[in-house]
C-alpha cells in the first residue's frame, strides 16, 4: 500500500481488489516500516486493517523490521536489500499476533480495547482481554468491563458505516481448489464419491451413479457442447433434497448454493464467476417465470448458451453466458421443457428400518475436490476430442444427455461404463418424458381404435377422454373438465383443426382420423409387436416359455386392471425376443418359482399365484406391484417394479412399505438362476416368513385377440 490507511475506500470499506480476495483460512502478514514503534497513529491503522482481515477469516500476524544500526529506518524493500531474503524470511517465522505484537510493546491499553471491540469473534476478543490482563497485572474481570464499553460503540459504528453496503449484498467469492498432486484415477474417485452419497442418502444404484458422474462432469464441461441439468424431485417434504444438494455442494466445482433467483441474476452471476448453481425450492417460483425457465433451457447447448441485454446509459446490447452445470430441486414435477434437458432423480422418504448418515457441516471433503481438480486438468482436453458409441435405446435428446456421461465413464474406466449403461437402461425405460399434448394423441388415437370409426364428432371425442382415470382431462382448469375450445387449443401445434362432417343426425363440428395421420406417426412411434392375452386355466401350471394364447371371451379390458373372478392366473407375452441364454436381463421367474404362497383365507387352502414368463425387465416395463407379508416384521412390503409405482402405492396407503425391483435386480447378480431366487425368499436375509397377499398390476398392457375371421386385430 502507498500509505497506511491506503487498504480502505471511504470511512471503513475495504478497497475493491482486497474485498474480491478470499481471506478465509489464510494467513495475513502485515509489515509496516520499522518506526512504526512510536507513530500511534500508524499502530492504530495496523490494528484496523487487522480486524478487517480477521472478521474475513484470516489469521493476521505482524512483522517487525529493525532499524538500522545507524538509526535509519527501514521499509520492506530496503531492508530486503541490505539484508537478503534469509534474513528476511527469519523475520517471517519469528511474526506474532498483531494484538499480541502490540500488546508486548506496550501500545496503550484504550486503544488496544478500543479496537478490538470491532472484532467479530467473542472468543478472539476474550483472548486479547487476557492478554492485557497479564500486562498490566490487573483482575480480568476489571479488563472485561472495560473492553465490554467499547463493543457497543464499536457495533453501532459498524452498522452505520456498511449499513449501504450491506443493503446492496455481499460480493461473489468462488474457490478453485489446488489439483492433487499426483495424478487420480477416475473409478476410485467416482466410487469414494458415491459412497459418500451411499451414507447420507437412500437413493438406490442408479441414482448413485447418475450424481456422482455429474458431478464429476461440473468440473469438464467445457470439454463438451451439451450440459445437462440435474433435477431432483419428491412428491412431498422431508426426502432428502436439500440434503442432496448440501452432499454434491462438497464435491462440485464452484459451488454456489441459492433458494431463490431471477433471470437477470442467473446470467450475471454465470457470466462473473461461472458457478456450479444448486438452486433449491426451485418449485416456488420456476413454474410462473418463464423468462428465468428460458434462461436456463438455453444452456443447455453451448452454441446457444448466451442471452443478449442492452446495459449502461447508452443501451449498449451486451450478451451474457448462460453456460454453466446447474440442479433444481423442488417438489413435485418442474415444467417439461426443463426436465426434457435434465437427468431426473425422484427422492422418498426413509421407509422404517432405513437409516442414513447424518450429514454435518463439519463433513467435509477438501480431498475429493483436489481430486477431481487434478482428474479434470489431466483428462478434459482428451474429453473435448472424443465420441462414443451409445446404445440404440438412447436418441434425440436422451442421446444428448446421456453422451456426456457415457463418455466420462469411459474415461474414469472400472466398472463406470457397465454403470451408466445399466442408468441409462433404467430411466429410459421407467422415465415419463412424454408432455401433455403427447398423452393427448396418445388417448385420441386409442379412442379412436375402440371406436372403429374414422371421424368422431368433438362432443363424442370429449366425452370418453373427461372420463379416463389418472389423466387431467376431468379436471383440466380450476377443476372443470375440457372444453372444445380447449381441445382445440391443444391441437392446433399439430396443425389439427375441427372441420364439419355428416353424421345421421345431419352434420356435426369433430375430427377424422386422417388429420392425426402424421402426428400420430411423428409424436406416437409404433412399439414393437407384442401379443398379451388371458391363458385358459392350467392345471399342471407349466412354467414354459412365454407364448400368445387367444380365446374368444374374456380378453382384457383395459379399463379393468383386475382379472375376473373366475380366473385364477394369466399370462404376458414377452415384450422383446430372447437376447441370450446368459444374460440376466433375460432371466425368466414366476412368483411360483419364488415359493411365495397366496393365503386368500383360513377356509380356502394354499395355492400358488402365478405370472409365468415374466423377465425381470419386463416387469419393471409392465407396472407391477407385490404385496407381500413378512410375520417376523409384523408389516406388509411391497415390491415395487419401479418408484413410479411404489408411489402409487403410496397415494393409497402412505404407511406402505416399498422396495424397487433395483435390489432384487442386485441380488440376482449376485446369485443368478431360479434357485438363486429361491434362494432370495427363502432365507432371512431379504423378506423372512413372507405370504403373497396380492398382485396389482397397476397398468395393464394393450391386448391383441384373434376376431370372428381369425385375423388377428388390435381392441
């Protein structure tokens, strides 16, 4: 400084360059000219500037350089050259406390306690009081009363002079963490991270591995042109979400936590400090601003990933970067335009048994994010120039997302790539991606089907949708049913318009199946063929390959999840083709085959209940949930074939127990084979004394039967 009360700008403010550094932890050393013995003014300038750096979180130490021999004094750079750097750096290791220094050289004790009243810490300002009670040699107390008239008036000063300040907010301070310092390898790193997510969350395999290659990608993604956002949900409080946020918050670049901001906020903040955003209660105001919604849809694509604003007097346009990692966590589901660009992951609440790690502010992990620093200074420029082939279950936008993880799974190497491929099967398969107008087509098309008709007028069309459980129709505005004019609305981006058309009565205003042709075939891609229908009863129960069997009564209603009374078991149709004797996607089970056995009463004897042919895959496909009992637990469980479905059991009973099939997935890994699954029911490890209670299949797929000609015709 060119003098020593230069460090400040105007009565008590620190000088913007200093305000910008981050003092935090660090060790300051003050060193004024040697004469600064008898200047009391000089001494008190020193302790000013010492508060300030201490309530920024420094450790602040004086030096003291010597006269000269002669009695000239000496400045920092006289005395380095007289003297050498030795000398100097013994002076260095020799420096005290400020308030300590002047303590021992006897600065008056008025203006010791004068100062120090401004400190922030009740404990550093205890400790100056002891200090100079030991000099002067007087009781404690007596120099505690004394220091105690000083922090009124210090706090009151304060207050007054930041009080502008503190009204404009505090400026942004980002850490870059010091890479390692060797090089890291990338699988062990990714796993001490998912442990830690293991210990303070329950969020199953697939979750796991989707944060932690995240988080990972926070500190690369300039190596890639796609930045997929992270979207935590539940469906109410008290999940884990926050917590999730404070977990990442310990091993993502550049942290910066917030609860609420604008869209002018988002951009500035990202074009000054380029943050990683973890932005909590996002469902509070992300739903009613689109602005912000654009804001942050735009970077998600780095060719894109800029907002232009005009600033200054002038109005000059001035573009702003949007490019930065961000997650959003909230209740319920965010806008679709969001989560089309983001990795999902849906929290619960702890189920009884479960138990979590405590996760403290004292928990932290410095280790990791040197780590990652050094994992990401090594690897990113190999990242930027690489591609990779993904699976042909993932395209369009899936693709996007999922390639960069694919990729830095490839790079870190271990068992990452088996991982995310197994995420990606996952979501993809489970996920509801699908926006409202896209259900709509999807329930005009099948209307439309049952109807055996190639126009329907709009009275007839609304009627049947209004009455369609789980849709929104029924209650589409302020809960009053559609309307034609909204179901116009909805259609009018697929260029579909009501046109007038004879009917017996005369004409009528409605729709032809013509006009959906091409949004049907653009927005509702063809499935792949499969058969599902009623198997007559078995009485041998054969546990054979899966197959189409037809008969001409008693086909599935879908709108009857239920089977009939009269028939005691059925069967579904594979989905796909067997892929491989070994594979364990295609592991075939029946509940059977688990020894699982239905009490329907005390009266009734025991019987089987059996889905034969089911592969695990399709079960999670098909939408099933298990009931069972465990009597050592004195509970009921339910297994689940996803957490879509656990939480639909939960909308029916929120004291429900629930288990994905992830973790029966993991056990079969671990002892593949029917009697692997046997195994699985049969000890006390997983669900001791267990009864099958009931089979809910909460959606039950479209069925195919063969008609009067024997042609085979969907219904």
């Amino acid at each position: 400084m060119s003098g020593v009360w230069n460090w400040k700008d105007g009565e008590n403010d620190f000088l913007p360059e200093l305000e910008n550094l981050n003092f935090k932890h660090r060790t300051v050393y003050n060193i004024f000219d040697s004469d600064i013995i008898g200047k009391v003014l000089v001494r008190q300038a020193e302790l000013r500037l010492a508060v300030e750096l201490m309530n920024r979180g420094a450790k602040v130490m004086a030096v003291r350089l010597p006269n000269e021999s002669s009695g000239e004094k000496n400045g920092v750079d006289d005395y380095l050259e007289r003297h050498g750097r030795e000398v100097f750096e013994k002076l260095i290791k020799d420096a005290r406390p400020v308030f300590e220094t002047q303590i021992n050289e006897y600065t008056p004790v008025d203006l010791i306690l004068k100062e120090a009243a401004g400190i922030a810490s009740v404990l550093e300002r205890e400790k100056i009081v002891k200090l100079v009670s030991q000099r002067e040699d007087v009781d404690v107390v007596c120099v505690r009363e004394e220091a105690a008239k000083h922090v009124p008036k210090a706090e009151h000063e304060a207050s007054e002079s930041k009080s502008e300040k503190r009204s404009t907010g505090t400026s942004l301070t980002l850490e870059d963490p010091e890479p390692w310092h060797e090089p890291v390898n990338g699988s062990d790193l990714l796993n001490n991270f998912a442990a830690k997510l293991s210990s303070h969350m329950s969020m199953g395999t697939y979750a796991e591995t989707v944060c932690a290659l995240w988080a990972l990608l926070t500190w690369v993604y300039d190596s890639f042109d796609i930045l997929p956002l992270l979207v935590i949900h539940s469906p109410e409080k008290g999940c884990g979400k926050t917590t999730l946020l404070d977990v990442l918050s310990r091993f993502v670049a550049r942290p910066l936590p917030a609860s609420s901001i604008t869209a002018s906020g988002l951009f500035r903040t990202i074009e000054v400090t380029r943050p990683c955003l973890l932005i909590d209660e996002a469902d509070s105001f992300m739903h009613e601003n689109e602005e912000l919604r654009g804001v942050i849809n735009c970077g998600h694509m780095r060719s894109g990933s800029q907002v232009i604003r005009c600033v200054g007097q002038r109005f000059e346009p001035r573009a702003f970067s949007t490019w930065c990692p961000k997650a959003l966590s909230g209740l319920g589901r965010l806008p679709g335009t969001i989560e089309d660009r983001s990795f999902i992951i849906e929290l619960a609440r702890l189920a009884p048994g479960e138990t979590v790690s405590r996760l403290r502010y004292r928990d932290q992990w410095p280790d990791l994010g040197r780590q990652a620093a050094r994992w990401a200074k090594d690897n990113a420029e190999s990242l930027s120039g690489d591609d990779t082939e993904l699976p042909d279950y993932l395209s369009n936008r899936d693709a996007d997302n999922w390639s960069v993880l694919f990729l830095i799974a490839q790079a870190a190497g271990g068992d990452w790539p088996q991982r995310v491929e197994a995420a990606a099967r996952h979501y993809t398969s489970t996920g509801d991606s699908n926006s409202l107008r896209i259900e709509l087509l999807h329930d005009i098309k099948q209307i439309f089907e049952d109807a055996k008709t190639d126009r329907i007028p709009t009275t007839e069309l609304i009627e049947p949708l209004i009455e369609l459980e789980e849709r929104p129709w029924g209650e589409w505005r302020r809960g009053q049913p559609m309307t034609a004019r909204q179901l116009s609305s909805m259609l009018k981006p697929f260029h579909i318009a009501s046109t007038t058309f004879r009917v017996k009565e005369g004409t009528a205003k409605g729709y032809k199946c013509e006009q959906f042709d091409d949004a049907f075939r653009r927005y509702l891609p063809t499935p792949p063929s499969q058969k599902v229908t009623r198997e007559q009863m078995n009485n041998d129960r054969d546990l054979g390959d899966s197959q189409s069997v037809t008969q001409d009564d008693n086909v599935t209603d879908r709108n009857n999840p239920n089977p009939p009374e009269s028939l005691e078991c059925y069967r579904v149709t594979d989905r796909n083709p067997p892929i491989g004797e070994g594979d364990k996607e295609e592991l075939q089970f029946s509940l059977k085959n688990l020894e699982i056995v239905e009490q329907l009463n005390k009266e009734e004897t025991k019987r089987a209940v059996d889905i034969p042919g089911i592969r695990l895959s399709d079960f999670e496909r098909r939408g099933l949930a298990v009931e069972i009992y465990s009597e050592p637990l004195g509970c009921n469980l339910w297994l689940c074939s996803n957490k879509e479905m656990g939480s639909r059991v939960k909308r029916d009973d929120p004291d429900a127990v629930c288990y994905t099939t992830h973790e029966l997935r993991e056990l079969i890994k671990l002892n593949p084979g029917p009697e692997g699954l046997n195994k699985i029911y049969s000890t006390k490890s997983v669900f001791p004394g267990s009864t099958l209670k009931s089979v809910t299949p909460y959606e039950v797929p479209e069925v195919i039967r063969e008609d009067q000609k024997g042609e085979d015709t969907a219904t």
